[in-house]
C-alpha cells in the first residue's frame, strides 16, 4: 500500500467511475471514500482507494 496522492482522475480510472460520481459521493456521503483538500483540488491517497475496494468487494457466497 502506498501513501502516494493520486488526483480525482486516476483514482476515478481505478475505481471505473467518473469523476463527477467520486464529487457526488464526496458531497452526499454515500460513500466512505478519504480525500485530501489541498487547496481547491482533491486528492486521494493510494491506499485509500485499494481499502475502498477491498471493502466493497463481495465474495461469490460460496463459502
């Protein structure tokens, strides 16, 4: 995992959303996704977005 900040673009390419979703989640809270202000632009740490997707994995209910 790593600390790196990414910008709004690449962690929507990550995630395969827009980002105008990723804007939407951050204003409605619908989602639990960290992000860094830094200034007027947002910024999202790297291993925020793995832990957002390993959260919000579902297994195949197999087990």
């Amino acid at each position: 995992m790593s600390d790196q900040l990414i910008d709004e673009r690449q962690a929507a390419a990550i995630l395969g959303t827009s980002t105008q979703t990723l804007s939407n989640w951050r204003s409605t809270g619908r989602y639990h996704l960290p992000f860094v202000k830094v200034g007027r632009l947002v910024r999202y740490r790297q291993r925020d977005i793995e832990k957002f997707i390993a959260d919000n994995t579902v297994g195949s209910g197999r087990e």
